[in-house]
C-alpha cells in the first residue's frame, strides 16, 4: 500500500468516533472502498495499523 493511500484511510477514519468500537463496520466499509481489489481488508488494516503506530513511536 502507498503512503498516500495509507493517508487517504487515515483521512478517513479520524472522521469516525470509535473506528475500533461500536463503529467498526463503517470503519470496515471505508477501509473496502479505498483499497484496490487485490488486497484484503484485514491486510489493508495491519498495514494502517503498523504505519500509524510507526508514526507515533
């Protein structure tokens, strides 16, 4: 995945309140429309996931 699109996600997703709670499956949803069709959501989601944690280390 690119930085921009790791960017558009993260865009995306400070607009939900509780991405990894009560409003997963919107988060999900977002995560399945920006992510080309060769790769998996949860993929899509560990890859977010380590960039952000990378970001604030």
């Amino acid at each position: 995945m690119t930085l921009e699109e790791l960017r558009k996600i993260d865009h995306a997703v400070q607009k939900i309140p509780y991405p990894f709670g009560r409003n997963y499956l919107a988060f999900r949803t977002i995560i399945r429309g920006l992510i080309d069709s060769g790769q998996s959501v949860t993929g899509a989601i560990r890859q977010y996931a380590d960039w952000k944690y990378r970001m604030h280390k």
